[in-house]
C-alpha cells in the first residue's frame, strides 16, 4: 500500500491537457475578454497588476509570457527578464530594480526570475540555510503587502514539471536546431538538484502564499492547459480586483471625509494639545559672526576630507532635509555641497510628484533616486512628505500615512542593511521666526520668488506640522537611522550644527579616530 | 555643541503635566465618551479592541489600566496580568495563551506584560541576538495582522520614564508601606540594565509599529497627563475604527455579491473546469475482507505500541480528518482510538462554530483545544473548513478564505515549532458512492439520524468540494505538514491506509527503526 502524504506539487502532476479545438474554442473568448479587462484595469487608472512567473525550466515561464503579450495589448505590459544584477543594480539594494521597475497604475508588469529567483538559487545550491531562507521571504512579503495595501494586483504562478518531464523537455529542447539556444548548462545542473528545487520551492510558496499575493501552481507539461489556466486564472483575478478596487476607493473617500470632522488638518485636536518634542527645542541658541566663521571654516575642511575619505571607500550617503518652511534647509545645503566635489553628490529638491510619479507608490521616486557608492544625495525633502505634508494636506487618506511609518522603516532598514550612511534632519524654527522670514523675503525684490501662496497657507497650520513631526520623530528616530533635531532661529546656529552632525556621523562611519558620543535616551 | 540626534524615546521626557483642575475637566468628558464608544462597540459587535501596555516598571501600566477600567464598563472588559507561563501554558506553543484570552466581538481586552514582554527581556538578559529578536517581532506582527484584518482594534501603549525619574518612582514606592509590594528585586535589576532595555525597547516598537497595531509612546511622569493620553488616544482610535468597522462591513458584503455572480459555491467555472487531484485518485482500491483483518490487527498493535511511546516521550498528537460527507471518517477515528487509552486522547468533532465561537476569529475555538504533551487530540473536521465549507457555502467572504491559507500555515507553523506531531487526512469518495452510503443510510433505522438535509444539498456541491479540497491541498500540503489522501470508496482499504499511515508517522517522530520514505515529488 502506497502511505506516502501528497506533496503540494503534485497537484500539479495530474496529466491535463486540453485538445487544439478547446484550445482555440477557450482562447477566442479568454483574448476579448483580457483584452477588455486590460482596457477596465487602466480606464480606472487604479492599479497596476504585477505578474510573476517562477518554476522549473521548461516549465513555460517565457512562453506563457509572451501568450500573455500576444492576448493583450503589449503597449500596455511591461516584460522584464531579470538577470544577474548588473553594476548599477549591485550598488543598491537588492529591491531597488523592483521598485525601479514597478510600473504606473492602469498598466501590466510580467516579470521572470524576479525577486523570487535568487533566494531559490541560494537555498538550493546551500548558500543560505532556512532561516536566511525564511527573513527573505519576510521580505518579500513586505514588498508585496506594501504594493497590495496601494492597490495593487499581484498574481503569482509556479510552473511546475516533475522531474521525468523536464528531463523530457530538455532533451526535446536541446535537439531542436531553433530553439537549442535555450537550453544552458545551468538549466542541466539544476535539474540534477531537482529534489532540493522543489524543497526550496515548497518553503518559499507557503511562506509567501499570502491573501494579498496569492500563488497558483500551474502543470507545465501540456501547452494549451498551462496557457489557459494562466490566462483565466489573471481574468478572474482582474474581474474581482476591478469590483475591490472601486469600492475601496468609496470606503477610503467616506472614511476620509468622516475623520476629517474629527481632526484638524490630520491631527486630532485632543491628542494635539499634548506638548511636542519640536517645541521642547532651545531655540535662543545662536552663534556670534566671528564664532560661526572660524567653526564653518573648520568643519567645512573636516567635511572635505571626511567626504573624500567616505567617497574612496565607496560608501553610499543619505542626507534627509525636512523641517518647516523658511528654516533654513537650503543654506545647510549649500555649506555641505560648497566644500565638496560636484561630480560624487546630488542634491534633489522634492517639490509635488510629477505625473508620472503620482501614478505610482509614493515610495517609487525616491527609491529610483538612490544613489551608487562613492556618492551622496541630498534629499531637500523626502519620503517623509508623506506623513507631513500629505497627511496635513489630506494627500493622503488616513490609511495610507498611518502605514507609512513602518514602510519607511522598511525602506530605510535595506538603505542600511547596504551599508549606507543615512543622516536626517529637522529643521526647526519658531512660528515667529518663520513669519518675520516670509517677510523679509517680501520686502526683498531678490528673494520674493521664494514666496507662495501656499507658505503663507503652511504658515497657518504650525502646529499641526510641529504635532506631525513629533509623531514622525516618535515613530522613525531609530537607533540606526535617527532624527537630529536643528535648532534654526538663528541660521548661523543652525548650519554649525548640520555641519557638525554631518562631520561626526561621517566620522563614525568611515573611521576617523575621534571620540565618538553614544546615542542615549534621556541624556 | 549638542549634536546628539535625538531618540524615540525623548518625544516623551518633555516634562509635560496636566494641572488637577485640567484634569478633572478632560476627564469630565472623557469618561463619558468613553462610555458611550464602549456602548457602540458592544452595540456593532464587530470588532474585538485589543489595548496592550509595555513598557518600564513604575510607568504606569497597572493604574492606567485600572482607571481605563474605572472609566468605562468594567463588565466589558478584561484585563491581564501575564506573568510566567503556567505548566498549562508551558505545554502549548507560546501564543497559545494570547489566543485563548481573545475576547469576542464588542469586548475591550487590556493586556500587561503580554505578548512583548519576553522577546523584550530575553534580549535585555542577552539570552536572544537581534536577529531572533526580530523574528519574534515577524510572529507578533502576525497576529496583530491576522487579527486586525478580522477587525480588530489594537493599540499598544509605551509607557515611558527616563532612567532617573524611573529611579525616583522605585524609590518612593518602596518607601509607601502600602505601595512597596509593587517593586519587585526584579524591577532595580532591570533598571540597571536600563540602557539595553530602551535598546531593545526601540527595536520591537520600530520592527512592530504597524499601521494595523500602532504603538503610542506616552510620557509617564506625570499621571494626569498619561491618563489622559492614554484615555484620548483610546477614544480617537474607538471614533474612527467604529466607523472603519462600518464601511469595512458593507464594503466586504457588496464585493461578495459580485463575486457571487462570477462564482459558483465560490469556485470560479472557469477554473473549476481544471482537473483536481482528489480526481485523479484510484478509487478502486479495496482490500478483502480476510486482509483488512489482518492488516487492522497488526497495525493497530503497533498503533498501541508506538502511540504508548509517544506518550511516555511527552508528545503532543494532531490528527486532522478531513473529506468528504459519508467518506469514513468516523469509521476511522474509531479504529485509532479503539486501541489506545482513553486517558491519553480526545476526539474533537467539529461542528457549527457556537454562538461563544462564532463572536471570535475563527481559528480561536482551534487553538483553545490544542492538546498538551503526552495529548492526542482527533479534529473531525478542523480549521480548515474556513477554506472548505465556510468558502462553498459563503459563511466566509472571499477576501477572508483567501487569506485563511497563510493564516493556517502560521497556525501550523507554532504548532510544529512547539514539537506537535501533525497528521493530516482528506477522505475521498466517488460521488456514486457518496449517492449509495445516503441512500444505505436512509434505508436503515439505526443510522438514519446520520443523514441531514444538509446531506442532500453537500452532495450536489460534491464538484465544489472536490476543487476546494484541491486549492486546500496545493495551499497547504507543505513538506513538514502534508495531506494523506485517503481513497474511501472501499471504507476497508480507507481505514488500513489511514492506520498505516498514522504509525508510519509516529514511527518516523518517536523514532522506531522502520526504513522510512521520502517524500518526493513526482513519486
């Protein structure tokens, strides 16, 4: 009596197949029907659906991907093979081609030996044991909860042979003079490690089979039946996805209108009188002239040679400018850049996202703006809008910025986990201090172009900046990644300060030999 | 200069107070909207509101949890003093007591020192690294997860002193004759190690401040102030999850309606039409009668033998039937027990969720009969009729089965972990044979009762149940957790597979020396 338990592959093992005249009878309404739900999915403009296609070789990953192309409108997919990674992608982290890739709302992404293809390679060939095997599924579980929770539709199929088969279609493939090309010894040396393949896949598939990101195990072995689970599989999803997408839209519009009764500008007016850390500030603090140069001087040397040092050694640098209007972000800027080669930094001014930025996660942008080793980008302005400005401003629904502290987190923690140096600031000033700035900057033909209406707007929610940037403080200064709060009333003040920070951090980092400060709670 | 960056933690060592005549005015209304948000919670019964106070001894945790008490109904609520783990709760995977403590729909649950204490005290007394740290934080961010997709609530409150105030309020508790109970030697050693404890504090608030369980650190010095952030912070929270809950509610509905047209007992057609490897099984496996006799009798020899093993070893026993109505599964559980004693197991059918049941997460009523060492316990039917029964009959909407996979994995995943011996069934029969044991039944008086309306109507889903099953098991025969299919149209082939099974099984845990099988794919 065979006892052996059933493996979860083998629901994939069942020799189906469907006749060349189902085939065509199935495909003709499947094309007209996901060419229709092609155009629903990017009329509403909501969602883009993210496919992936993993499995076996000869398993009909290509294939079936170019079925999807041929069924749909391929102006409207994206198909991306990935590869070894190439240098650009090697010096970020090892999601930055993802998000890179991610495409706009309303449009189709396929993806083969995407994120999926190197943990699998990894834990088969024994280069990472269970547990590294399991914090990368973790990973890629954030990724795709982050994607889903903006809307996003993701499917995921597993092609699937059992072994006889794909040694079948190897051979097959190999003696065919059109399409030997295919085969490459490494297809070969994989189905040697056939076994532990299926073992990983098996881990992989029930650590990431999630509501949001769902796996379909698809048999391999006969074309028709493989193309048509696919296709029908992505119609129905595409039919339900449509249906959620836009009565989530309604709920998160009722729910933001009804929290708005109870909140100010995003802050709830109760919790809001409790004191902030931002007002807790010294802002009489200030630097004489002659104080102030001699300092600059000094740490703008320091800086010079700490850069230089920083930029040798390859390291990647992160500085984060955010604070209030008028408190003094940009001449920060401009000391740092002033002492250092134009060629190894950046600075990226953040203003409202572009069309093409707003029709994708908000993260997208600034993950495409990482910069490559041996470099530094100054972000005047960052991810950190989100729970700012948008929340403020009800960019956001209430939902989305209550999530982002964590997906922040998220992001900053694979910046780091890279080995990059992430320094970030609060520019700080007091609400009588900005007014007298916004002034000024009237009365003064040459800077009056830095004025808007909408400073004067921000002028009047203060507070309910100062309160969102105590909770952001509260929820994003880690230990690895934390918050210097700069004290900008005075300007002169301010700037040693940033110069100061940038110096010890820096120092910290790639090794200089002065005595470093511990970070601690209550000194 | 300071240039120290500044820490979480700092965003509550401001110094804040509230004056008693302010006090007692916030409170005035505070309580009462309190009050009323308890009553509409009650009155929506939809969501269970989790609140959970960590944080450094003499914080605050006790009194604010008792004025949360004072404020509102206390017939409502339960509150939690977790300490060490009891033998009871030693025995079962860790959070099996969080699980069981889960109060139903309209209830507030208050919970100290619960599920953060010990991965935050094994880190401070070094006894985990910062990686297992975070994978205790991935399973707690699990079950907040899972929970607040069911609608729950959950807040989870910081309290916060900074070391010397921490040292003061020791202090002057020890020298209350009326208070000095309080402090524990433990308390003056964990505030030695203060330092790691805010360390690792911020770890598990940065690795679990999610937007679906947001942490809130609140400044404890001054009690009338954290009362009232904690009583407000609750009261916004309760304003805008009743009205979550709400939209959420209908929202859920009306995407089942729609997915109602484009399904069929929750199984789209289009995909129903695959091939399923219940199908594929070979039902015409029988045995005779003489064989089956002597087969049972030495299976069930070596059952009693191994089973009695198991029990001196301290094992804990899950067996999971599952299949099809009129299948065998109680013939089955029969023989199992037959020969074992009856001290050492139960047999859990499984029917309606209760009323007490059904008012929690449906995988509750499963983790409160997880047996303890030395325990086996029978599940006829079990948690999987959330993806089963609960799917085909629309007791569970789509959004909420299609999650259950990964929920059950998680459930299994502790279980295994915590060293249970998992053995899962699925009873086949041809739906022929179904039509003749329904008509056997009608026809004799003394099983009659076994057959119900419900019956009738489960037979003409026989197709639905089949794909089911086939979903179930592509989802969730994982390697260390895999079905058996069980082929029933002859009950005695059924019975003999099942017992070979199950001693193979604990054959392979308790180590008898059988040559035991691999499991394989494609064997």
């Amino acid at each position: 009596m065979n006892v052996k338990p059933v493996f979860m592959f083998q629901t994939a093992e069942l020799g189906q197949s469907v006749s060349k005249s189902e085939f065509k009878k199935r495909q003709k309404t499947l094309r007209k029907e996901l060419l229709d739900l092609q155009r629903d999915v990017r009329d509403a403009g909501l969602s883009p659906v993210l496919i992936d296609f993993a499995g076996v070789s000869g398993g009909g990953k290509g294939t079936s991907s170019n079925l999807l192309n041929k069924w749909m409108d391929p102006r409207w997919i994206h198909t991306i093979g990935y590869s070894e990674p190439s240098t650009e992608e090697r010096q970020r982290p090892e999601f930055w081609r993802y998000w890179r890739d991610l495409p706009p709302r309303g449009q189709i992404n396929i993806s083969l030996s995407g994120r999926y293809h190197r943990p699998l390679l990894d834990f088969v060939h024994e280069r990472i044991d269970e547990d590294q095997l399991e914090h990368l599924c973790e990973r890629i579980n954030h990724f795709e909860t982050t994607l889903a929770a903006d809307g996003a539709l993701i499917l995921k199929f597993w092609m699937h042979l059992n072994r006889d088969v794909q040694e079948k279609r190897l051979n097959k493939l190999k003696d065919d003079p059109l399409r030997q090309w295919k085969v490459k010894p490494v297809d070969w040396e994989n189905w040697e490690l056939y076994d532990r393949f299926v073992v990983a896949a098996e881990h992989i598939i029930s650590h990431t089979n999630t509501g949001d990101a769902p796996w379909t195990i698809v048999e391999g072995e006969d074309f028709n039946h493989r193309h048509l689970v696919v296709g029908e599989t992505l119609r129905e999803a595409m039919q339900i996805h449509l249906k959620k997408t836009s009565f989530r839209q309604s709920y998160l519009e009722q729910l933001d209108a009804e929290v708005a009764e109870l909140n100010d500008h995003g802050i709830s007016s109760a919790v809001s009188r409790q004191a902030t850390i931002v007002e807790s500030l010294d802002l009489s603090l200030s630097l004489e002239k002659s104080d102030y140069e001699s300092q600059r001087d000094e740490l703008q040397a320091r800086l010079a040679v700490l850069h230089g040092k920083a930029v040798r050694q390859g390291r990647t640098i992160v500085l984060v400018l955010e604070g209030l209007d008028a408190a003094g972000k940009g001449g920060s800027a401009r000391q740092i850049t002033d002492v250092i080669d134009a060629r190894t930094y950046k600075v990226q001014p953040i203003a409202a996202p572009t069309q093409e930025e707003h029709s994708r996660h908000y993260l997208w942008r600034f993950w495409k703006r990482l910069p490559r080793p041996g470099f530094m980008t100054i972000f005047d302005r960052s991810w950190y809008g989100r729970v700012l400005v948008e929340r403020i401003e009800g960019f956001a629904s209430i939902e989305e910025w209550q999530r982002a502290y964590s997906e922040i987190n998220d992001f900053e923690d694979q910046m780091l986990e890279e080995g990059t140096i992430l320094i970030k600031f609060w520019f700080h000033v007091s609400k009588e201090t900005q007014l007298e700035r916004f002034k000024a900057r009237e009365n003064t033909p040459h800077k009056r172009w830095k004025l808007t209406d909408e400073d004067w707007r921000n002028h009047e929610k203060y507070d309910a900046y100062a309160f969102a940037a105590h909770e952001m403080i509260q929820r994003t200064s880690t230990l690895s990644a934390p918050w210097t709060l700069v004290e900008s009333d005075d300007k002169l003040y301010g700037r040693i300060k940033v110069l100061d920070t940038v110096c010890k951090m820096l120092e910290k980092a790639v090794g200089e030999s002065e005595p470093k400060g511990q970070i601690k709670s209550g000194a």
